[in-house]
C-alpha cells in the first residue's frame, strides 16, 4: 500500500511544474488555491482511510449495538437525501417514522427537512406542529425551528420576530442566538442585531460562533449602525483580551474610561492587561497606580505591579510588592505561584541558598498544593548544582516518602540514582531507578530510569520492569478497587435510550445528533471505565478522532499511576494512537524518519485535533504558525493556503518537512529538535551552547522556559511509549 502511494507521490510530482511550482507573490489564501490544494492532496494520498488497526479488536465487552427497523429505513432515506432527490427521501423518513422506532423524533425532524429543502413550505410549516406534539426524547422543535427561519419563510416581520422570540425562551445557545442577530441585522434592526452578539460574548465566549459575532460587532460600530454602553464595551473589550486583539481593546478602553465612570475600574484593569500583553509595562504601572489611588489596592494591582517591575528589571521593587502580595493575600491561589517564580529567578542567577528557601516555603506553607512536588524536587536539584550532592540526597529522598505516581517523585528517585553513581556509591544506583519506575511506568523518567538499567548492564531487571501490558480487557476493568459497574444492569431507561439512539445515529453518520445524545451518557458513567472504552472504539470506528483521544485522557487519568504499567495494551493505544497514520508514515518516509516521533508531536500539540487553532495564530494537526507553513510551502514548491492547514494531510506534509529541517540541523539530537519546534531554533541553540559541558538530563532539567522543558519532556515520553506499545 506504501509503495502504491508513494508510486502516486512520485506521479503527481512528475507533472509540469507549474502545477505545483508559484513564486511567493502568487502563493495566496483565496478559494482557487484551497480547490487546487484540496485536487492535488486527491492525487498525493488516493484512498487514504482508517489503518485496520482501529477495527481489529473484536473482544466481547457485552455491548450489543442496537438494532432498529426505522433506523435502517431513515439510513436509507438519508442516502437519498444526500443525492439530492427530496421525494424519495421523505418517503423513507415518513416509513421510518410510522415504524415508531428509537429514532422517531429524528425521522420525523429529516421528514420536515427534506419538504423545506424540495421548497414546500406550508407543508414544512405542518409537520413542524406534528414535531413539536411529539413527547418522546429529544425535543427537536428549536432546531426545526431554526430550519424553518434560515429557509426564508414568507413571514411577515413581526411572525417572524415572534416566532424567533418563542425559540429563544426555549433555548439560548449561541447558534440561535447567532441566527438571531443575522436576522435583526437584515432587517435594520441593528441595535437588536448588536445586543444578541453581545449576549454570545457574555454567555459563551469559547462558542463557534464568537469569532463571527464579535467581527459582526466592529462591522456594526464602524459602519455606526449601533452603539455600546459601559457594560457591552467592557464585554466586547474583554473578548478581545483573550484573543489578543490588544491594539482594538487600548483603543475602546481609552474611550469608555471617561464616557462611563461605573465601569471605569474595570477598565483600567483591561487597560493594564492589554498593556501588559504588549510590553508596555510602564504604562501598566501607570495605570494600576490610578486604580489603586480610586478602588486601593487590590490582588490583582499588587500582582501585576510586581511582574511589571520584574519585566522592568527593578528586581528589589518586584521582590518587595510579590513580599506584600504574600503578607495581603496568604490564602490566595497564585501565592505558590509567587513563591515559585522567586525561587526559580534566584536559581537562574545561580543564587542557590536563596532559591532553596523559597522553595522550602512552598513545601511548608502550601503541602498540597500544585507546586510542591515541583518545589521538592528543585529544592534537591539547587543543591545538586551547587554541589552539596549530600544535601541533594537529603531532599530527594524525603521526596520519596510522598510516592503518588507525580512525574516530579519519579525525577526525585532517578538523580538519587544518578547522584550515587557519581559519588560511587553505585550498589544504590538499581534500588533508586527501581523506585523511580514504580512509582510511576510511564513517566517520562521511567523510562529513562529503564535506559539507565540496561547500560548497568541490568537488562533482565529492565525487563522484568518495563510494562507489561494485559491483553485482555475486561479482566483488567473488573479488578480495579475503585470500578463501579453500572451498564446494563439497573441502568436508568432515559440514560439507556440516550445511548441507543447515539448508536444509531453514529451508523446514519448524523455526528452532531449523535454527539449530543451520547455526551450526557458519558457523563454519567464517568466511572464504568469498560464502558468508556467501548464508547472510545465506538468513537474510532466513526473517525471521530477528537472524541476518542478526548474520552480515552479522561479514562487514563482516572486510573491510580501504580496500574498504568499492567494497562491492557489496547487502552493505552487509544491513549497514545496513530490516527492519520497512513499519511504520517508516507511523509516520514521520504526523509527516512521514525512516524512515532510525528505522532509524539501532534499528541502534544493538538491532540490528533485538525481545527485546534492557538491564542498565538497556531493551526491544526501540527500547529503549525501561518508564517512557517508559508516558508515550507516556498521551499517545497507546493501551493499555500491558510485555512488548508485546517486539513490533516496538508499540515501533516508541511509539519513534516519542517521537523526535518530542525533534525537535519541538529544532527539527530531530538531534545534540541522538540525544543526548537516548541520555542524557536535561536532559543534551541542559546540552551545547547549554555549547557555544552552537562549531559542530555542536565540540559533537560536547565532549559530557559518552563513551558520548553515541560514540552520536550511530554514529547520524548511520547515517543518511547509510542515506540514500546506499538511494537507490541
């Protein structure tokens, strides 16, 4: 199959260059380049589809998938719906429906959607009366109802506005409330179109509908069709914040903090944040010292001064307000933070006895909190670079006494190992990595801890330690302490036919319906973990990758550490998976690279979710920086588009000529390679001439960005899970 494709590759290639080859002028966004794009990617990877490995486990978990005559007859009559012929469909939802399946309600919605489709409005109008009389589970009538508005209905305004008006007492949820607002706006009712754009803002600014809404809202006040009072500007201002639209926002919040004098402290703290975002730390001051003159000082001020100053390089300044943040605030959430932010500037000035105390404060004043594991552990490792390797030991091995799976305990046990090897006390060197690996298998330091092992020539204790996963899943599941089984037996009749109609819509690929229906099933049995892998198959056989990835992190993490390493093979490959794998391992190939390193990257970055889209303007699969996939695009003489990185295999190409490039030019060293794609190759190449005397933990452990030695450390633990569970 590999070999039929890059046979294709080699091809399509082959043809006349300027099919594929555009100087950078022409490379565009534009709606021809995308159809280009979408024809070349048919050429490249013709039939691509799921490898079978998302299908080959047929282990009985006791889930019978549902079956339903008026199912079957709506999966036909949804065929026909599809090809485009409305009578013959709505025969078959009409069949489906007399039938009174499980589906009733849906045979009925696609019955009405079909005759507004074929243009027969009154009778659309009918069979929307019949749907809203219908008892069973789920009410349909308001997204019937939306149908019957986007179709153009020949109301009159105030029928329509009406009838629009109902709907939204039943529900306001962005998409209607969205439709609400184009509605009002066509009609010249732009205040009214202005004000539900808001209320999307307000009530869902993670909805995708926000981003349209709030360009409606500039398009509106530019054209100065509607007008903001205090609390709109503020909403709108906020949203903006968040998107990083910081120009637009110093901009509105300038011109309300006089106009509305009840919003005008709220304004000045947006005023501050954006100035922040920008670097503009002076004015931050500026503007937080207003606010404290008027409102006195507040959490909020007090933090923000002190990280302005910190940007400023005041460092006694910054020290002293984060002092008083601490004396003003000891039961605030951010007082770790603090603390650990001190106590990590000191050890970046090699100001070891000072960073120890901070950290020491962490451990004592917040023993639970999120920080100490983190502070324990760099506590050990101050000590460690300032030589006092005793001391070190010391902390580490209290550390120890706190065992629970944390990826912090497990680099505890594994530099008390390194640090014995290095005074020569090397008989403890086995007893700490053996801990290391216990405490947590599949921690990134396991498995550098099992490395350690097999070059101390300890190969049949790495082996007797690697994890062993199960190969049968149910057994696994039922052995769990904490396993609550609860399908089928006395399962609730609404939450079980909530679930058969999930089913069932999966197989008319109806997603959205179906995603609707099975979310709250979920929900409910958080903790029937044989079912949530069942729907987590169930989810992969559909190619609803998000979901699955989604589910299978919820189920792992519910797990104690300490059975990860006995974890039935199968689980942990929806946990770690090779979703697009096909593509992946086409690209790979032709720069003679390992595809598990692709996929440690794209769990990391997205998930395996092709419109993940970042605060800072990174896109899809690989998240990759419109800039960067420009530049590959002109390297590689293929046609660039913007919103094509949306799609799997044109990110998945243009990500991975990318990561060649950085492989290429740190000659194989994957740490630098994850650290340049994660924070640029000058920062990449700063850590490594910094740090050319220590080995590759210690340049780990001493990258400049907390952020960068996280990301690098997630992405070659990927890496050899990816590499152990699938050479299984």
């Amino acid at each position: 199959m590999i070999l039929l494709l890059l046979l294709f590759s080699f091809v399509s290639y082959a043809q006349s260059p300027k099919d594929f080859s555009l100087e950078e002028e022409q490379i565009s966004t534009d709606a021809q380049n995308e159809q280009k794009i979408e024809a070349w990617q048919a050429e490249i990877y013709p039939d691509i589809s799921l490898p079978s490995v998302y299908t080959r486990y047929g282990e009985n978990l006791g889930y019978v998938f549902p079956v339903d005559s008026g199912a079957i007859v709506l999966k036909e009559g949804l065929a026909w719906f599809r090809s485009g012929n409305m009578e013959k469909a709505g025969l078959f939802f009409k069949k489906s429906f007399s039938q009174k399946g499980r589906l009733v309600n849906y045979a009925k919605y696609w019955e009405l959607y079909a005759v507004l489709k074929a243009g027969r409005f009154q009778e659309a109008l009918l069979l929307y009366q019949e749907l809203c009389t219908l008892k069973e589970e789920p009410d349909l009538s308001v997204v019937a109802g939306m149908d019957l508005l986007e179709a153009g209905l020949p109301y009159t305004d105030t029928v329509y506005f009406s009838f629009l008006g109902k709907l939204l007492n039943k529900r306001r949820d962005s998409d209607l409330l969205f439709l609400a607002g184009q509605k009002n706006r066509e009609a010249g009712r732009f205040q009214t179109a202005l004000n539900y754009y808001i209320d999307i803002l307000r009530k869902d600014p993670s909805s995708p509908f926000a981003d349209s809404a709030l360009r409606l809202c500039d398009t509106l006040l530019k054209n100065k069709q509607a007008v903001l009072n205090g609390e709109k500007a503020y909403i709108l201002a906020k949203n903006r914040l968040d998107k990083r639209q910081t120009t637009e926002v110093l901009v509105l919040c300038e011109t309300f903090l006089k106009k509305e004098p009840a919003f005008r402290s709220r304004f000045l703290m947006l005023l501050a944040k954006g100035n922040y975002q920008k670097g503009n730390y002076q004015y931050v001051l500026r503007y937080l010292k207003q606010l404290e003159k008027e409102k006195g000082p507040s959490s909020f001020s007090t933090l923000f001064i002190a990280r302005s100053l910190s940007k400023l390089k005041k460092t006694s300044a910054a020290r002293a307000k984060y002092l008083e943040y601490l004396a003003l605030y000891p039961k605030s959430r951010m007082c770790e933070n603090i603390l650990w932010d001190i106590g990590r500037t000191h050890e970046e000035k090699k100001e070891y006895p000072y960073a120890v105390f901070y950290f020491k404060r962490i451990v004592k004043q917040y023993p639970s909190g999120n920080m100490a594991d983190k502070a324990f552990f760099r506590m050990g490792y101050c000590h460690y670079k300032n030589n006092k390797k005793d001391s070190a030991l010391a902390v580490w091995q209290k550390e120890s006494a706190f065992a629970n799976g944390s990826e912090e305990v497990s680099a505890a046990y594994y530099w008390s190992a390194k640090v014995h090897f290095e005074i020569n006390e090397r008989d403890s060197v086995p007893f700490w990595l053996i801990r290391c690996v216990e405490n947590n298998p599949l921690s990134y330091y396991a498995f550098r801890a099992l490395s350690r092992l097999r070059e101390l020539k300890e190969d049949s204790l790495a082996d007797r330690l690697s994890p062993a996963p199960e190969t049968s899943i149910r057994p696994f599941f039922l052995s769990l302490k904490n396993y609550r089984k609860s399908f089928p037996d006395k399962f609730p009749e609404i939450v079980i036919k909530a679930y058969e109609r999930g089913l069932l819509l999966l197989d008319c690929g109806l997603s959205d319906f179906a995603l609707r229906e099975l979310k709250p099933v979920e929900r409910f049995l958080e903790r029937d973990y044989l079912f949530q892998y069942h729907l987590i198959k169930t989810y992969e056989s559909r190619g609803f990758f998000r979901e699955a990835h989604r589910l299978s992190r919820n189920l792992i993490t519910k797990l104690p550490s300490s059975d990860y390493r006995f974890l039935p093979g199968p689980v942990i490959q929806t946990f770690y998976p090779r979703y697009f794998g096909e593509v992946v391992e086409l690209e790979c190939a032709k720069y003679g690279m390992d595809p598990l390193y692709i996929h440690s990257l794209i769990r990391q970055e997205s998930a395996y979710h092709p419109r993940a889209f970042s605060f800072a303007g990174a896109i899809g699969l690989m998240q990759l920086m419109p800039a960067t996939a420009k530049t590959e695009a002109c390297d590689m003489s293929v046609l660039f588009s913007k919103d094509s990185l949306f799609h799997p295999f044109y990110n998945i190409r243009l990500g991975t000529h990318h990561v060649d490039k950085l492989r290429k030019q740190f000659q194989g060293h994957w740490e630098l390679v994850f650290a340049a794609y994660n924070a640029g190759a000058n920062a990449a190449l700063r850590w490594k001439k910094e740090q050319s005397t220590v080995d590759e933990d210690g340049f780990i452990e001493e990258i400049g960005y907390t952020e960068t030695r996280g990301y690098v450390k997630k992405c070659l633990q990927n890496y050899w899970i990816y590499r152990f569970i699938w050479s299984h």
